[in-house]
C-alpha cells in the first residue's frame, strides 16, 4: 500500500509539473493575442453600455446631425444598410 501511494504522489507530481509547462506555453502562444483582445473588450462594453443608454446614442445622432447633416446622411445610409443585413443574416440563422 505505501508503494502505490508513493507512485501516486510520484504521478502527482510529475502531473503537475506538466501542468505548469503547458500553462506557460498557453501564455506564450496568447500573448500577441492580449492587446488586440482587450480593444475588442473595450469595444464590446462600450456597446453594452449603449445598449443600456439608448438616449445617448440617439443624442449623439442628433448633435452629428446638426454639425454635419451630409456626412451624417451618408453614415446613416450606411448604418441602415448594416442594419438589415444583420436582420437578414439573423432570420436567416433562426431559420436553421
């Protein structure tokens, strides 16, 4: 009985040292990824905060609107535009 629980604290240990090498790897191989990530989480809690603001945003249009009315009616076309293409790429998947 000592013997088996001697390789298994062995097996343990050895174990857990191959954790460790694997979690710096896994750290090593993520890092290029860390700051494209973090903009990409900024950005996504910028839009839930719109999502939970939606006055904002439409006062931001507005005042957009009123300094500059041509090239905000460009960037609304294309908003618009956006806008149904998301609706049909979303009916198009709920219908899967």
């Amino acid at each position: 009985m000592n013997a088996e629980l001697i390789r298994v604290a062995e097996r343990k240990a050895s174990l857990v040292s191959k954790i460790g090498r694997q979690r710096t790897e896994i750290a090593q191989i993520l890092e290029p990824w860390r700051e494209p990530l973090a903009i990409a989480d900024k950005g996504l809690l910028a839009i839930r905060y719109l999502k939970c603001h939606p006055v904002l945003l439409v006062g931001l249009a507005m005042v957009s609107v009123v300094l500059r009315p041509n090239f905000s009616g460009i960037w609304f076309q294309r908003g618009w535009m956006v806008w149904n293409m998301a609706l049909a790429v979303k009916r198009g998947l709920s219908g899967l």
